[in-house]
C-alpha cells in the first residue's frame, strides 16, 4: 500500500486553496490597497460567534480596485515590506461613486 496522496490534491496550485474575499477600505496609494477580510470564529466557552476583521496590504498592478469594492485576494511573493497578497478580481463594484465637486 502506497501513502502517496492523490495527485490533484498535490498539484493544486495555492491561488485555489488559500482565495480570500474583502472589501478595498482604502486606496490612498498607487498600486497598493488595504482589503478587511471578516471571518467568524466560535468561542470555545461560550459558543457564541464572534467577528474577526484582518486587514491586508495588497498589491493592485492596474489600479482597478476602488474604495468600497470586494475583491478576490491570494497570496504571492513579498512585493514590500507588508505587501503579501495580490488582487485577483474584482467581484463587485461599490455601489457609491467618488464626486468630484469642482
């Protein structure tokens, strides 16, 4: 008997496994956006679910994403010193537009 696992689970490249999904809180800086991912967690005592927002520098090469929009995030090489991630897609546009008052 073998203990190898089967290769598709193997192969599997990280952009599928490890796909985070948050909205752009802020894009003040050119090519780089700050997403909140929220999750949830149980309390171990109490059982009452609690929310957990982490927020992550992303690298945006195109500068597509805006303030307000959810985004699809994965992992990728150190681009800066905080810079980790980088923007897949953008899912959905925010609903509020920018107006510029001349």
């Amino acid at each position: 008997m073998s203990n190898t696992a089967t290769p598709s689970v193997l192969s599997a490249p990280p952009e599928l496994t490890s796909t985070k999904t948050g909205i752009v809180v802020s894009d003040a800086c050119s090519k780089t956006r700050i997403v909140a991912v929220e999750g949830y967690f149980v309390h171990p005592k109490y059982g009452k679910r609690i929310a957990q927002e982490s927020r992550f520098h992303v690298h945006d090469e195109t500068n597509v994403s805006k303030k307000g929009d959810r985004v699809e995030i994965v992992p990728s090489r150190p681009m800066s010193k905080t810079k980790r991630f980088r923007v897949v897609r953008v899912t959905q546009k925010s609903a509020v537009s920018d107006i510029v008052v001349a």
